[in-house]
C-alpha cells in the first residue's frame, strides 16, 4: 500500500471532532463552526443565514453538518443560500467534516458548517 499525503496549501482541514467541540487546522471550537477559506469561525446555527451568506463569494457549494444524524434543512435556509447561488449539502456532521476535507484537498472552493455531535 502506498500513502501520499495530503497538501491543503492555505486552508485549514477539519482534524477532530468530539462532543460539543471541532479541532479545525490545529484551533479547538466549542459548538456550531464555519470553516472556509476567510477562516474558521463560530456559528449561530441554522438561524444565522448571514453568516452563511457571506460565503457565497468564497465557495460553489456549503456542506452543512447537521449534528451526529443527518437532517433536513430549514427550507428558508436552503432557499436562501440556493438563490444566492451556492450549493448546499446536507449531511451528518461527520459525514459533512469528510467531504470537506476530501474536495479541499482537491483544491475546490468549498466551505464548512456544523453542529457539533
């Protein structure tokens, strides 16, 4: 088996996570979290649709961490966020850490929101 590893040039990976917090690019987070390439940053969850807006200009599309199950969005959250024209993912939170972290290795505009498990 042959490891390659993993060049993520300026953005921050998620490398952790565990009951209430998120370690993301060596930075411990209690709580909801935003990962993108502005930076890593607390979250207001689903009620904070501005902060969630303020990424369209940084990402194509949002993966959205619903907690340790996955979720349906709020539809005003979605369609807010798909009209500004961003994607939007819906995913377990762990799931949604993965995904990021696999298409920001790929060097894909991407950004990150989770609750925590």
């Amino acid at each position: 088996m042959r490891l390659n590893e993993i060049v993520f040039n300026d953005a921050k990976p998620v490398e952790g996570y565990g009951p209430g917090f998120f370690r993301i690019g060596g930075q411990v987070v209690q709580g909801p979290v935003i990962a993108a390439p502005s930076g890593t940053r607390t979250w207001g969850g689903f009620e904070d649709v501005a902060a969630l807006e303020a990424l369209v200009t940084e990402a194509d599309v949002i993966f959205i961490g619903t907690g340790g199950e996955i979720a349906h969005l709020p539809q005003g959250l979605r369609s807010r966020l798909e009209d500004a024209g961003v994607g939007v993912e819906a995913m377990s939170s762990p799931a949604a850490a993965r995904t990021y972290n696999v298409l920001l290795s790929e060097g894909r505009r991407v950004a990150l929101a989770m609750l925590p498990i």
